[in-house]
C-alpha cells in the first residue's frame, strides 16, 4: 500500500473523522509504515491533539485546509507508507479536493438514522466531484453499542442499499476521549485492549482494500 492516500470524510460534524484519522496513524505509526497525517479541517484538531503531551507518538503531521490539499497531497504522499487526511465536517471545496486524490475514502457514520442520511451526501458528494475515476469507499459504523438493535438494522440498512461496511464498528468507548487528553491514541497507551484491537482490525481491512486497489484513470479537483 506504500504511497496510499487515505481520506477520512463526512459531512456530518461529530461523526469520528479525527479520531479514526488519528488512530488509524499512529496504529501505522507504532507498526513502522511510516505514515503522514494530513489535517485538512480549518477547526486544527489534530494539530490540537498534537499540541499534548505525547503528541501522537511523534508522528508526521502537516496542516492545510484550503482546496489546493490536494497538491499537497500529491507532492508528499510518494515519499510515506501511507497517507491520511482528515477533513471538514461541512460541505466544503477542501473535501471535493481531498477526495479527488484518495486511494480508500472511510466515511465514518454513527448508527442513527440522521447520520445516515448525512452520510448519503456525503457519497453523493464523492461521486459528484469525481470525473472518470471514483476512490474505494467504505463506510465505519462509529460509536456503536455492541448487539444493539440499532446497530444491526443501520447495518442491515446500508448493505441493502449498496453502501460498503467495513465489517468492524468502532464501538462507542471512553479509551478514545481519554487517550486525546494526553494527545495519544489507545494503540499508545493500552496496545493490548480492546480499542486497539478494534482498529488494528480496522487497518487490516483498509491494507487488504489497498492492497487490491484499481489502478487510476483521471482525477479532479
Ligand atoms: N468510538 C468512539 N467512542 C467514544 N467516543 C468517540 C468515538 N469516536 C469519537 N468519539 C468522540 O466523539 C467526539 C467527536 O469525535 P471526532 O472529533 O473524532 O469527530 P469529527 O467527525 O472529527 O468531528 P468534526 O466534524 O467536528 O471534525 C469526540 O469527543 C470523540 O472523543
Ligand atoms: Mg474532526
């Protein structure tokens, strides 16, 4: 997957973007991928985040949050493991940019159905700024309750209406918040527990999706 973009989008606020984004980074990070973490959003979150104690284990960071990312993008993804980008939480020419120039899009959704509408724009925005080419999506049912009811049938729901899963959820788990507050993600600070183990399950499914990648025809931004 070397030189891989990943970007992290939603239009709807709230929806675990950064957190994923930042996870899924210093996940690569600690397994020495060599990744680049790209903040896109004008609001700094992780650059935030970074700004703590642990400062996300060190990792590389960048910030730019106007429509020219992508170049950015373009220029520094070739010389890292991996790329993410985390974006906007609002409809925005940064996101379009952002998208146009992504191997993997993961659209984080929290399993209610106000968010899955959101979440459906946001697709169509993918597909409207693309011209010729579409990255991989995938959609990570976020802030879940294991074997609720709602889980499963917003599950059900998106596959019956064509929209990808990954297979693993991010549950609803307070290891995230608590390892922001040292500027950490739980892969740092408790490797062996089970929010680390959700997004090691996590990553795996984006590298198999990499792995197996088409091959990019045109792009737009
Ligand atoms: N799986 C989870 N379990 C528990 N809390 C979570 C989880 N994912 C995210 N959160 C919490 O939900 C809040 C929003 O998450 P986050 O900032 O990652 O969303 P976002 O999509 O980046 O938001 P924005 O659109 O404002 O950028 C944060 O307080 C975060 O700690
Ligand atoms: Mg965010």
């Amino acid at each position: 997957m070397s030189g891989s973009v990943i970007t992290i989008a939603s239009l709807k606020g709230g929806s675990g973007k950064t957190t994923l984004a930042t996870c899924l980074a210093v996940h690569w990070h600690l397994k020495w991928t060599n990744p680049l973490l790209i903040d896109a959003d004008p609001q700094r979150s992780i650059m935030r985040l970074a700004e703590r104690g642990q400062a996300l284990g060190g990792i590389d960071l960048m910030a730019q949050a106007d429509k020219n990312v992508w170049e950015t993008i373009k220029t520094h993804s070739p010389n890292y493991g991996v790329t993410i980008v985390d974006t906007p939480g609002f409809d925005s020419d940064i996101t379009v940019a952002a998208l146009a120039v992504a191997d993997l899009v993961l659209i984080p959704v929290k399993a209610s159905p106000l968010d899955v509408d959101r979440m459906m724009d946001t697709v169509k925005t993918l597909m409207s700024g693309m011209t010729g080419w579409a990255p991989t999506f995938r959609c990570v049912l976020t802030q879940t309750t294991r074997g609720s009811v709602i889980s499963r049938h917003i599950r059900a729901e998106l596959e019956e209406s064509g929209f990808p899963l990954l297979a693993t959820d991010m549950p609803n788990r307070v290891a995230y918040a608590e390892a922001g507050l040292y500027g950490a993600t739980p892969s740092q600070l408790a490797p062996e527990g089970p929010a680390a183990r959700d997004i090691t399950d996590i990553a795996t499914e984006a590298e198999v999706l990499l792995s197996t990648k088409k091959p990019r025809k045109a792009t737009s931004a």
